[in-house]
C-alpha cells in the first residue's frame, strides 16, 4: 500500500508534497471502487504549474480535498482527463454558494471532480445538470456524487454533446453555468449560457488561460485563438460582467446582466 499502512487507501504517495504518510489512526476507510486512488492531489497542481509559485501553490493547496474527490481526480488522471485543480474547485463551490445556486448546468462531468466541487456550494435541494459525450467518464461521475453522498435527485446526467443537449434546457432557468470541455466549443456554450442564466446567474469558463498562452501574440493556435476571441467577446459584452481569475487553469467568470 503507498502509505504502508495495511489496507489503507488514503491516496498518499512517496514523494507527496502533503510531507508524509499518515498515521494509520487518520489513513480513512476504503471507497468502494475497483480503481485504486493513488496519486497525490497537490502533484497534479504542481503539474499545472503552480509549484513555480509559492503563492500560486499556496492559492491551489489552501482547500484540501477530501477522500471522495483525491479518488475522483484519481480516476480523472487514469482515464486521462484532466480535472479542475483543487483551487478551481473550491472557486466553484463558492461561486455557487455565494449565488445560493439551485439550478447550475455543467458541460463536461468528467469523473465529477468539479461536480462534488459545485453540490457542495449549491443549496441542499439543489439539482445539477451535467453534460457530457463520454458514457463511461459519467458511469464514474455517478459512482462519486454516490460516494460523496448527493441522492440521485441531486444529479441529472445527459451524455451527449453539448450542443444537441443545451438547446434542450429552458430559458432562465439556472443561477450558475460551468463549461470544462474543448475551448473549440466556447464561443457555442457562451451563447447558450447567455440564454439559460437567469439575471445575475454567473458564467464560469475553464481553461481562459490557454495554457499560459493567452497573452502571447505569437501564440495562434486554433485553441488559443478561439479563447483569446471569446473572453475578448465576453468583455466587450454588454451581456456580462466578467472577470478573469488566475486559478488552476483559469477561470472567467462572468455575471450575466
Ligand atoms: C476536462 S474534462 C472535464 C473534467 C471535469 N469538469 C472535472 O473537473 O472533473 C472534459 C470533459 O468534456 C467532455 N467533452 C468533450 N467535448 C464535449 C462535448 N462537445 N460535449 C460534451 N462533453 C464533452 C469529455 O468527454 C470530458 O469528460
């Protein structure tokens, strides 16, 4: 076992920059998963560069992440997804209780790291509707938001492709939209959250950043340019009061008027 505690399931592994194995007193009890949690949540962050910067490191470890969600983010990395970090994460969470969101609409549920993020901000009746292409990323999602203990009422999980799938939701309808798939699509999911936020719902779009790219004019890949273009579109909106915030992968977020 990584901590070598017999039995334990903790997530730690040698080299962690959380210091050390636990104690076999603290080492929680196993979830009920056929994958293993084995890598260490603050290496994905420093992965994302954050480790360069103490401050950043500081930003992204300041709320930790419980059993549920180091093994959702576990399972994330071995199905090759990469999940908002834990700073992202709790950025959504309070987005979404500083909002007292109800309805919130999430456009790539992964293995529901960001999911369990945005439950835990929402109101306890509140449900989430998260989208995504890939059956089997949401087959994990829901084994999590179980784990995580969210009733099934809480979730409503459509697989399909974002664009076949938001023209289905209401207008008004919803208090926080979250999109975290392929920046090709934001300029689409910025239109549809436009029309499915209800005044002062919020906007978040993950990856505003382009990886670092953003602010280098020599940079004109089709990813980069398309989110130069929609969080310049964004600004210059009278749709939205937006904000750019240097967490995880960066996230604009944007008050919809
Ligand atoms: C980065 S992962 C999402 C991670 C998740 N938000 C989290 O933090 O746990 C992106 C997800 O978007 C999904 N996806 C990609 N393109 C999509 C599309 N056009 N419509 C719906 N989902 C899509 C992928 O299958 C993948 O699960």
């Amino acid at each position: 076992m990584p901590c070598g505690v017999s039995g334990c399931h903790c997530g730690w592994v040698p080299g962690c920059a959380r210091g050390g194995p636990p104690l076999e007193s603290q080492c929680p009890p196993a979830p009920r998963f056929t994958l293993a949690a084995r890598r260490c949540p603050i290496a994905t962050v420093a992965g994302s560069g954050s480790s360069a910067n103490p401050a950043l490191h500081f930003a992204e470890s300041y709320v930790t992440e419980d059993l549920v969600l180091r093994t959702a983010r576990s399972l994330a990395n071995e199905v090759g997804l990469e999940a908002v970090t834990p700073g992202a994460g709790a950025t959504l969470r309070l987005l979404a209780a500083a909002g007292n969101a109800r309805a919130v609409v999430e456009i790539g549920t992964g293995t529901g790291v960001s999911g369990v993020w945005l439950l835990r901000g929402m109101r306890a009746d509140g449900v989430l509707t998260t989208i995504d292409v890939e059956v089997e990323h949401q087959r994990i999602a829901r084994r999590i938001f179980t784990e995580a203990g969210f009733v099934a009422g809480r979730t409503r999980i459509i697989t399909g492709r974002a664009l076949d799938v938001l023209p289905r939701l209401a207008d008004g309808a919803y208090d926080l939209v979250f999109v975290d798939a392929e920046a090709t699509g934001f300029t689409a999911c910025v239109d549809a959250a436009l029309r499915l936020l209800r005044p002062g719902g919020v906007l978040v779009l993950n990856g505003a950043l382009a990886g670092g790219r953003i602010g280098d004019p020599a940079a004109r890949d089709a990813e980069t340019v398309t989110v130069r273009e929609t969080v310049k579109a964004i600004r210059e909106s009278e749709h939205w009061i937006p904000a750019v915030l240097p967490v995880g992968h960066g996230l604009l977020a944007a008050v919809r008027c």
